[in-house]
C-alpha cells in the first residue's frame, strides 16, 4: 500500500513541475511538436514513435534525458535540420537514455523517441539548453598625431656626423738566421786557401832556387 501511495504521488509531483501534454508529439518531421528548455511527460504507445523539435541558436549545447516507463525499453535520436542523425541512444530495458549536441548552425533540431519491442507506458523527457559565453573584449587604440613646425626665419642646422675609420696595419715579423755557423765555415775555407797558395808559391821559389844554383864539377 506504501508503494503505491509513493509512485502515486511521485507522478502527482512530476506532472506538477513539468508541462504534460503541453506539446502534442507529432507523427513525422513535419507535424513535430516544439519543445522549449524544461521536463514534459508523454505516453507512448505499443509500436509508436514520437517527433519533437527544439529550436536552437548557432553554438547552444542541447541535453536530453529520456527516462522510460519500469521493465520498457524506449530509445531516442537526435537529428539535425536538415535531418541528418547527430546521436542516437538505444540502450537496454529500463534504462534512461541520454543524447546532446552542439548546434553548428540556428534552426529546428529533431528529437525522435520510438518504442522498441512492444514497450508502451508514460516516459519523462528532460530538456536543457545552454548558451554559449558572451566574453566582452575592450579595445584600446592608440592614435599617433604628427605635429609639423614651420620654420618662417632663415635657421642654421648643424648637423653633427661620427665618421669612424678603421686602419689596417700588416706586421711583418722578421727571423734573424744565426749567421756564426756560416761565417766560421767562410773563415776555415778562406784560411785553407791561403795556405795551399803560400804552400804553392814556396814550391815555386824552390824550384828558381834550384835552377839558378851553379852546377859543380863532377857532379
């Protein structure tokens, strides 16, 4: 008895805060019923299917809830609108399926929830849309104004100019060569050819000598 005065006052509770009914779920894409941000409760039957539209600005994020009736298995998709199938959720039974999006583009965008297997009864269907942040950005522009003097009297401008001149010097590193060794070598060679001319003209002074001596008898 508890349990039903519970579940009896649960949906008394659930169709107070939700809009039932307020939207007629359609039969097709062009008889789909609009829904606005907010919770609606609809009753399915065996076999059926139900077309919603929820209108969306370009970058709104839409949410969708769908909580099927216990033991019934209801799925749902959502569509873009030019009816191309953004997501889809197809789970088990019994279980709330769940589908979002991000509208690329202002227009309607199709919720289609069907029946699956047979499965009928009352479910919730949850809708939250969330609008993209506005971020306000401040721009400071500075403008430059050129201010131009006119001189009306003869002036003299000097006119200061830094001219700085580079010199390139080339250094030439100049080895003295150790010139003894060689100077002694010149001596000794100078030295051996006095000698052997002296040697030579002794030789020769000997043999004038010789040739000038008178020769003795008998000899």
């Amino acid at each position: 008895m508890r349990t039903w005065t519970t579940i009896l006052a649960a949906l008394a509770l659930l169709l107070l805060i939700s809009p039932a009914y307020s939207s007629e779920p359609g039969t097709g894409f062009a008889t789909a019923g609009e829904l606005e941000e907010g919770v609606y409760t609809f009753r399915m039957e065996s076999g059926g299917v139900h077309f919603f539209k929820v209108w969306l600005e370009t970058g709104d994020t839409v949410y969708v809830v769908m909580n099927p009736p216990i033991n019934q298995d209801f799925d749902i998709y959502l569509l873009t609108p030019d009816r191309r199938l953004i997501e889809q959720s197809v789970g088990p039974t019994g279980v709330s399926e769940r589908v979002s999006a991000l509208a690329p583009q202002a227009g309607y965008y199709y919720l289609v929830v069907a029946s699956f297997g047979g499965s009928e009864g009352l479910y919730v269907l949850s809708i939250r849309i969330i609008k993209p942040k506005v971020t306000t950005v401040t721009e400071t522009v500075t403008r430059t104004s050129v201010k131009m003097t006119v001189l009306r009297e003869p002036t003299i401008i000097y006119s200061t100019v830094t001219e700085t001149r580079y010199a390139t010097m080339t250094v030439t590193e100049r080895v003295e060569v150790e010139r003894l060794p060689w100077t002694f070598i010149g001596l000794v060679a100078l030295g051996v050819m006095v000698l052997a001319g002296l040697a030579a003209l002794s030789s020769s002074i000997r043999r004038e000598a010789r040739a000038e001596a008178p020769q003795q008898p008998g000899s």
